[in-house]
C-alpha cells in the first residue's frame, strides 16, 4: 500500500512536481508527437472524435421518449435521513480559496454525521425544486445530472461503515454494502494510503446515458468536468469544517465500480475524495 512518500500522485517536496502545479501527471502537458498513430492513443482520438464541427451539428434531434432519469433509487429498507445542512452564511470565500490544499496527512478521529451530510450537500446537494427538476450546487450542462454520489464510510458517529449511496433529492443516504470496505476502497484507489486512513471516501460515478441521450459523444467531456465541479465544491466545504480532502483520479476502474455496485458500461466511477481530520505536521526537535 503507498503512502504519500511512494504515492506517485503526491507532489514531491524536492521535484520539479513541487514547482509545477499539476505536475504529478507525468508528460500531461507535452502533447506527443511520437509512437503509434492516433488510433491507438485514446486520448487523441477521444478528443477528435467529440469536436464540436458546423456540419456535424445539423439536424441534431432529441427523443423526448427515452430521456433517461436523472437519478437513481435504491430501496428504503436501511435509509438514513441526514441532518439539515446550513444554507446561509460559513466561512469566507476568499479564505476559502486561498487555504484549499490536497491534504494527506489525517488523524483517527471520526466525522460527525452532520459535517459529512454538510459536505455532500455542498458537493452536489438539490438548492431547488424546480418542475420535475432537482437544481443542485454545481452546475450540469444541460441539467441533466449524470453524476452519482457515494460515500466508503469509514469512521463517521452514527453510521455504519460500509458503502452508501447519497440520494440528492431526500438528502438521505442508503446503504449500498455495509461492513469495512477500508482494503477494498484503498486498493481500488490504485492502491493509495489516503484511501485507507481517511474517515471516508466519496466516490463519483457517471451514469453515461443521461447526458449522451443529448449530447451525445460529446457529453464524455462534459461528465467529468462535472465530476470536477463536484470534487471543488466538496473540498471547498470540507475546509470550511476544517477538514481536510485529496482528490483521487487514479483509480481502478473495475475495482472500484465493484465498490459502489456500478457496471462500468452504463455507470462508472470516475474521481474520489478523501474526506477526514487533518493531521498537523509534527514539529521537529530542536
Ligand atoms: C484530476 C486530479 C487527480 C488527482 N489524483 C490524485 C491522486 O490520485 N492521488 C493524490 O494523492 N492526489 C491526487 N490529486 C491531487 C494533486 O496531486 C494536487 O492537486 C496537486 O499536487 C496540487 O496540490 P494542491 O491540491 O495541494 O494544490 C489529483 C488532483 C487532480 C486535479
């Protein structure tokens, strides 16, 4: 299991990644012009393959029919109200922004079941009712909403461990799998420490069909800028509570579909977050 010593996505106090923002994708800011042609580089050819083109964009119809849900239920055997999140006031913005670090260093000490309902809400949580429509706190193009929350509940007072599923519109959680998934969520996250010492991991899927029924190809780029603005608005909260999170993109996809009971071809986890109580550096001594 890594930690953030061997962790190859945790910056390095003494490598270029520590002056580079970013920089712990190796190579992600130099496009390659060598190797094998486009077809056999995913990325380039996923990026060409959803450009927006004029011609391509005549007669682009939708099929009212089959829009698909914009989430999912699960049963109400085991359903956990959550408590009322502040909607006014918090702390500053601006402090907000200028504090927000990845944070991987945590103590052992439990959430309380209202921060994590705090965070949830502000990662993705429903601000209005509008229609049919669950208006939330990030935005969705075109509102369709195909970002599914869960939470790997390690150490939260008052809720069992075990995987959950966060439902948007009764700001509940249901019990996706219950028991210590602590290995399971920590191997899943490319075998990172942080996923195992963190009170929980959320845990983001993309239900693809909700956005591609319109925009089609296309709509993979948006998915995960979605995911994205989820991610931002949790870690903004989460330190709002003075507490502390770490995004995680490198993930077994299999492994952690498997977590949240996702297929990996209709629905597939696309980013995590760490979620604890940050652990202050120790002093040395003198
Ligand atoms: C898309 C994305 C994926 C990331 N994946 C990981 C990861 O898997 N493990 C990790 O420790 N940090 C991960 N990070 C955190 C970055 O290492 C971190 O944001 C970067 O070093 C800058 O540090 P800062 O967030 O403290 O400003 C990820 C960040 C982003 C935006």
């Amino acid at each position: 299991m890594s930690d953030e010593r061997t962790n190859p996505h945790a910056p390095r106090a003494d490598g270029p990644a520590a002056q580079r923002p970013g920089g712990d994708s190796p190579g992600a800011d130099a496009p390659r012009t060598d190797g094998p042609g486009v077809a056999d580089r995913p990325g380039e050819s996923f990026q060409r393959a959803t450009r927006y083109e004029r011609q391509s964009l005549r007669g682009w119809q939708l099929d009212w029919e089959r829009q698909p849900s914009d989430h999912k239920v699960y049963p109400a055997e085991g359903r956990v109200p959550l408590p009322e999140p502040l909607r006014e006031g918090g702390p500053g913005l601006w402090s907000l922004l200028q504090r927000r670090r990845s944070e991987r260093r945590y103590t052992q000490e439990s959430l309380s079941l209202a921060e994590l309902a705090q965070v949830l809400w502000a990662g993705d949580g429903m601000t209005l009712a509008a229609d049919d429509m669950a208006l939330r706190t990030a935005p969705s193009a075109g509102a369709l909403y195909p970002i599914e929350s869960y939470v790997a509940v390690h150490r939260v007072a008052d809720l069992a461990a075990g995987v959950w599923h966060y439902d948007i519109r009764r700001h509940a959680l249901d019990p996706v799998r219950l028991g210590d998934v602590r290995v399971e969520t920590a191997r899943a996250a490319l075998d990172q420490q942080i996923a195992l010492t963190a009170d929980a991991v959320l845990l983001w899927s993309a239900v693809f069909e909700r956005t591609t029924w319109k925009y089609r190809q296309r709509g993979y780029r948006y998915m995960y800028m979605e995911a994205g603005h989820i991610a931002q608005n949790t870690a903004l909260a989460a330190l709002g509570l003075g507490l502390a999170t770490c995004q995680i993109a490198a993930l077994y996809d299999e492994e952690a579909n498997a977590l949240v009971g996702a297929d990996g071809q209709r629905e597939s986890v696309l980013y995590m977050s760490t979620l604890a109580r940050r652990r202050e550096a120790t002093r040395e001594r003198r």
